[in-house]
C-alpha cells in the first residue's frame, strides 16, 4: 500500500476516533491478555501432564481434572440422562 493511501487511512481513523495512535502491533493490543504463568499438572482421571495456569494448578492441585476428561464427563452423565427417560 503507498504512503499516501496509509495517511488517508490513518486520518480517517484519527476522525473516528481522536485517540487513535495507529496500529502498533497484536502484542500491543490493550485487549490482548498478558499470557499467565503455566504449570504443569497432571489430571487425576487420565493422567495427562496439562500446562495450566499458576493459581488453578495451586488451588486444585492433585484433584485436577482437565478440560478433555470434564467434557467427557459431562457428556456421559448427559447420555446417561437421556437414557433413563426412554
């Protein structure tokens, strides 16, 4: 893109909004969240070691159960519901 075409640009969103700084970037995005610091936990059902972040991993500890084994519970108690009404 030409110089010009990225100063046209740039003043229409300066119109939009007169705070506009210009793109600076996806890792500078005040949206974007600070990565958290992970730890390894291993899940109390499969067994899998699961980076997770620092304070689930300090508040489950041993009693950890990881997304892929709490999904499959859940979707085994739903089965299991449907059945019992047929």
């Amino acid at each position: 893109m030409s110089r010009r075409k990225d100063q046209e640009r740039w003043e229409a969103m300066r119109r939009l909004d007169p705070d506009y700084k210009g793109f600076r970037g996806p890792a500078n995005e005040p949206t974007r969240s600070r990565n958290a610091p992970l730890e390894p936990v291993t899940c109390s059902v499969c067994g899998r070691k699961r980076n997770v972040p620092r304070g689930i991993a300090q508040e489950q500890g041993d009693t950890y159960v990881c997304s892929a084994c709490s999904a499959e519970r859940e979707s085994g108690a739903s089965d299991s519901q449907t059945t019992e009404r047929d």
